[in-house]
C-alpha cells in the first residue's frame, strides 16, 4: 500500500463516515492489523481583552507610562478607567514594579519589558502553538489565567497499517458485507440466510465503569444496622460528649481506674449536671455495694469527678442512660456511632473509631441466650465459624469474648459481651438481667475488606475506592 497512514479528520479522500472509520480501526487494532494513536494539538490566541492589552499595553504598564514618580492613586483613576486601576494595583505589587503607600503608587527605578509583555506581541487573532510562537509555557499559563488568550484544542485519530496488516493487504481482500444488527426486515425476507454476521468477542473484558457508590466502610455499617433492626432491635443515639457518671460511674467503673487518666480519655473543661434520682444509689454501690452482696469499691465517691465532661469513650454510655430512661422490660436496643479514645495513629489504632453496643433487659435472660443473639449477628455477616472464649470486663459478669474463623487468620477477637453486673442495674432500678455487648466495628471491616491498615478505611484513596467491589458473592 502506498499510504500507510490516514489521519481521520482529513478523510484524505474517503467515502467513509469518521464513525465508521474509527469503529472499523479499532476492529483491525484488535486484530493486530493496525496501530491508533489518538493525539491532541493545543493551539492558542489572543482574546478580545488580549488584542486590547497588546495594542494598549498591560494595565500596570499603561499605568506605569502615565507616572514619573509618586502619584495619587485618585488622581490615576480620573486618567483611567477604575477597571483598568483594580488590575493594575495588584499586579504592580506582584511583579514589583511599584509600592503602594498611604494611597500613592510609587514606581521602581528599573522596570524593564517582561516575558508576558513579549508574548503579547507575539501572539495575534490567529491560533498557533506553543512551539511557533517560541512562548515559555509558564508565561502562556498565566496570560490564561488573566484570560488574556484563549486556548483551542483539535483531536486527531492517525491509523497506520502494520507490517502484518500491510502483508494481508499485499494478498488481496474480498470485500464483504458483515452484518451487525438483525433486523425485523431481514427476518421476513428471509434474506438474513445469505448475509455474513460480525462475530462477537464474548471472553474481551468489557470497558472499567467506575460509578458512584457508597463507601465500602460505610455499607458495612449500613449493613450491620440492618441486620439488628431485622432482629428486632431499636436503634439509639446519644451526645458525644458524657458526663464522667454516665461514661464511667454508672458502669461501675472506680474514679481512680487507669482508663479515666488523661493518657487514655479525651477531658473537657465543661461539667455537666448530675441524675439527682441516681447519685445516691450509685454513690453507695461504689463505697460499699449498695444493698447487694457486693463490697464496692472502698473509699469516698467525688460527685465533683462524676460532673467533669468527656467524649465518650465508648457507646455503652448510651445504652446505660438508654436503660435508665427505660427500666422496664422488655428492651432490645443496639448504638452503632463514634467513640473517642486517646491513642497513637498506627496500622491499628485510631483517636476516633466506630463501635457496636446493643442490649437486651427481659425476665429470664440467660447466658444462653446472649450467646446465640451474638452468634445469629455474626452469621448474618458471613462467618461461619464462631466462638466464645471466657473473658473480663469490669461491669459484666459472667463475661466472653466471641471470634470468628478467618482462612489467613485463624481466629480473631471481635469485640466483648456479657451480662451487666447487679452493681451497675441496681443504682438504676432495674430488676432484669441485661445481656449486653460491643464490638469492633473497624476490626470488623479490616477483615471484611481485607485492610491491613486501619488508616485506610478514612482515607479517601480513589483507586482502592475503585477496585472494591459492591459485594462479594
């Protein structure tokens, strides 16, 4: 073939629509019979305001010609236009070619012809690109931000036949009509019978569609959420920031416990109002066990500690005052929301992170029981294989931890559970037992997503937004 090379906006003497042409190209580039290069020409000239400045000068440089020394920046918008001025003033400044004090413009000694003044000159009404007008691309960037130039852009698509292709060519074709649309006419006729179809690549991965979708982090959320409201539960919401008596002393937790030291809690300079139906009971349960078999805690308890306000370090302080506000059965709540701890940022820890709190108050509750509300959940969220191990917490007795089975893993601890202790139900009056439990939302969604660093669930990184899937089947 004599012109290996056809660039499709110049139709180069074809009948072919671009269309067609473009759709047959890209038919022999799968072949490996031609190669499409698809290239962008940027070509620029002057604006209206452009054309004006070029004749004219820039603003600062017409200013510039009408001052030999200090002047009145009044006196230099009588001479020219306010616009002209509101420009002017501030590119003076930049480029350092004069000093603006108590309202005159003060020109400096040497202000020689700038590398945008010669541009100007340069370019005129008709486009051209950066390489014939010899213009720094810098330069040409900023007389596009002052809209001094206006920039066109003209795609082009070259086809070139490859040596392969070149050799078919050399053999002869026979030209055929491919037919890529049945039709109902066709099918009448019957004349479908003689017509050659386009054969289809059904195995060629089609074309990455990145839509819109919600974050992976928070449909897990979304789907933890509707896995307790499918169970029955009600969904609870409480304040960030707890007075110390309901994140801590409501628990039972003692006002000298290490978690409450600055090192571990976020402290505010606020205090809260304290519960007066609740301070007495609480404050006998912690110095010496309330009316129950229990000692308490020993000591004298500070009202004045309880009152100091916290962000919450957990959201078992909504479920408690939840429970206070609510002490007769049955009750079945769940708090999917933000705790706040002070930790380091690392692969596994996070001053912010999600946790799942959920209750259970009614007659004759038992371990039993909460056992297999946990082990429904955990199915319900794909795995398979779970267990509980014996653990403690200060306000729950008896006391578990579940894990579940992970191939890469083995089993991993996912949050705590147990049934409240009568230190913590009594000062509140309620008379049930109350299973209750949280969990590790983030360490869930690290292995549900399969995330190394917790870092990444708040990181806003596209491709790995792009890369995961909806769900997994």
């Amino acid at each position: 073939m004599e012109n290996l090379n056809l660039t499709l906006n110049e139709k180069d003497g074809t009948s072919l629509k671009i269309e067609n042409a473009t759709q047959a190209s890209f038919l022999l580039e799968e072949k490996g019979l031609a190669e499409v290069k698809d290239e962008v020409s940027e070509k620029y000239r002057l604006s209206a305001e452009g054309v004006q400045y070029a004749e004219k000068g820039l603003p600062e440089r017409q200013v510039l010609n009408r001052i030999d020394g200090p002047t009145s920046i009044k006196n230099l918008q009588e001479m020219l236009s306010p616009g002209i001025m509101g420009i002017a003033t501030g590119w003076l400044k930049r480029k350092g070619w004069a000093s603006i004090e108590k309202g005159n413009i003060i020109p400096a000694a040497d202000v020689s012809e700038t590398a945008d003044e010669i541009a100007l000159a340069k370019l005129g009404e008709t486009a051209a690109s950066l390489e014939e007008t010899g213009i720094d691309q810098k330069v040409m960037k900023d007389l596009l931000k002052r809209k001094l130039v206006e920039k066109e852009e003209t795609k082009s698509r070259t086809i070139t036949i490859t040596a392969e292709g070149q050799k078919i060519a050399a053999s002869g074709l026979e030209l055929t009509e491919d037919i890529t649309q049945l039709t109902s006419r066709m099918l009448k006729s019957g004349e479908w019978k003689n017509k050659t179809f386009r054969s289809y690549n059904i195995d060629k991965p089609p074309k990455k569609v990145y839509a819109a979708k919600i974050h992976p982090y928070q449909r897990l959320i979304d789907q933890m959420r509707q896995i307790f409201l499918e169970m029955g539960f009600t969904e609870i919401k409480g304040d960030i920031i707890q007075s110390s008596f309901w994140n801590f002393d409501a628990l039972f937790q003692p006002q000298d416990h290490p978690a409450r030291e600055m090192q571990d809690t976020f402290h505010l300079e606020s205090h809260s109002q304290l519960p007066g139906e609740y301070v007495e009971t609480v404050c006998s349960m912690h110095e010496k066990g309330g009316d129950i078999e229990s000692r308490g805690w020993g000591g004298k308890w500070d009202s004045d500690v309880a009152k100091r306000n916290v962000l919450r370090t957990h959201t078992t302080s909504v479920s408690i005052k939840h429970l206070a506000d609510n002490p007769k059965p049955p009750v079945k709540a769940f708090c999917i929301d933000r705790a706040y701890r002070r930790e380091t940022i690392d692969p596994t820890h996070t001053p912010e992170f999600e946790q799942l709190e959920g209750v259970v108050m009614d007659r004759n509750m038992s371990f039993a029981n909460l056992l297999g509300c946990l082990k429904e959940f955990y199915h319900r969220m794909g795995f398979e294989n779970v267990r509980f191990r014996p653990g403690y917490f200060p306000y729950t007795e008896p006391s578990v931890e579940p894990e579940v089975y992970i191939e890469e893993l083995g089993w991993v601890e996912l949050g705590g559970a147990g049934i409240f202790r009568k230190e913590v139900t009594e000062p509140l009056g309620i008379k049930e037992p109350v299973l209750a439990w949280g969990l590790g939302v983030s360490r869930l969604a690290m292995l549900r997503l399969g995330l190394k660093d917790l870092r990444e669930l708040y990181q806003s990184d596209i491709g790995w937004l792009h890369k995961t899937p909806v769900c997994k089947l």
